[in-house]
C-alpha cells in the first residue's frame, strides 16, 4: 500500500509505501509531516492500493507512538521455522441506523474469541475499498449500507499462528468508515465458518455494555456521535 500526504494547498508533499509494522502517522512523522485526518482510499491506474492523508509540517510535535510487536502467548516456533510476513488490508464500517449501532461478534477462529467489533474484512485483489467494506457488511450481517467517507485508520502488529496454522509476522492495516442502513434488519452472518460467529444491533445509548475488543472501544470512543459516546 501507498502512502501519501496531501497539504492545504492540495499538494502531494511525500507518497511511499507503508513499511511493513510501521503505523502511517509515525511513517508521516519520519518525513517531517503530522497527519490531520484521513483523505481516501482507492486504486490507482496500476491497481494498486493507495491511501491519502491530510497533512501538515511537522513542528515540535512529538512523534506518535507506536506499539511494540506483540505476541501470542505461548507462541513456540519449530526449528528453522521464520514467521511468514505479511500485511493485510482490510475494510470496516461504524453503521448506525434508528435501530442503533451495527456489532460483529469474532468467532473461535480469531485470537478474540466472542469479543466484538464493527464488520468488515480484507479487500480482494484488485476490489477497490468502498466495495469490499460494502461486500462485509453483507456478508457478515445482511445489511445493505450507504457508505459514508473515510474516518479513521488503525494499525495493529503482531506475531502468532494464523488460522490456518502458518507463523505470521502480522500487520494489520485498517480503513474505517462511516456508513448508515437505510433499512435495518435482523442481522444474519450469511458467511458461516468464517471470522465472524454472531451480528447484532447495539441501542446508542448503551454501546458500551457489550465486551468490545480494545481497539474497537477506542475507536468508538473518538468516532460515535458525541451523545453516544457522553452516556
């Protein structure tokens, strides 16, 4: 995936490619820019991914942070076994309807098991992102969504086993979106076996009861509409 900063002039000031591990506001930082907000996403002639970011000079900012890699516990590699490296980008979407807050429950195939999140999943080779969060979401709940702009981007890193029993150098790269349903329903998990075990919708004003994973909660926290998140 590409990288690219774009100022107030609308100027491209720096586009690379996303290190692997490596969180685009720290990338940013290294090349002298503070990340504003997200832009957008999409495929270039070329196909491939890029992201854009809002950005500015950097100034006596610090530098973000950035987690260590982290670890499955127990985590125990065969002799000359390498960790295979790998980044993934995927698509999620915050839906809100007058039914309330669209939820996913992680399944026993993932390192969370029955914690919850917002749906979504990895864009295909070649899909453009708008498409594939729009994909998930009905893949994982049956709902048809109206997709919103680009919000927020979440990056995580990690060592462990896949699911299918691979050792991983892990980096998860996030694209989350707004998205309404202008027509809820009762969720159904049309994708059975996969990631997801069970899909609901959560009343705004009590978002916070159900055991969301903590990169969700945070997530949330920052993006609901300020009287969700002031309950």
């Amino acid at each position: 995936m590409d990288v690219r900063g774009v100022d107030a002039a609308g100027c491209e000031r720096f586009a690379v490619s996303l290190p692997h591990g490596l969180d685009p506001a720290v990338t940013a930082y290294d090349l002298g820019f503070v990340v504003e907000r997200p832009i957008d996403a999409y495929r270039d002639a070329a196909g491939e991914l890029v992201l854009r970011f809002a950005v500015r000079p950097r100034g006596d900012e610090i530098r973000p942070s950035q987690r260590p890699a982290g670890r499955d516990v127990g985590l125990t590699l065969a002799s000359g076994e390498e960790p295979i490296t790998r980044q993934r980008i995927a698509a999620y979407a915050i839906v809100v309807s007058e039914w309330g807050l669209l939820a996913t429950q992680y399944s026993s195939r993932t390192a969370v098991d029955g914690r919850w999140g917002m749906p979504g999943g990895g864009i295909d080779p070649g899909e453009k992102p708008g498409a594939a969060v729009v994909r998930e979401v009905h893949e994982e709940t049956a709902q048809d969504v109206e997709l919103g702009s680009l919000v927020a981007v979440q990056t995580s890193h990690w060592v462990g086993r896949s699911p299918g029993g691979h050792a991983e150098d892990f980096h998860a790269v996030r694209l989350v979106y707004r998205a309404s349903c202008p027509e809820p329903g009762e969720p159904v998990v049309l994708d059975v076996g996969g990631t997801t075990a069970n899909a609901r919708w959560v009343p705004l004003p009590g978002w916070r009861s159900i055991s969301w994973t903590a990169n969700w909660r945070e997530a949330l926290e920052r993006l609901l509409p300020r009287g969700a998140a002031s309950e």
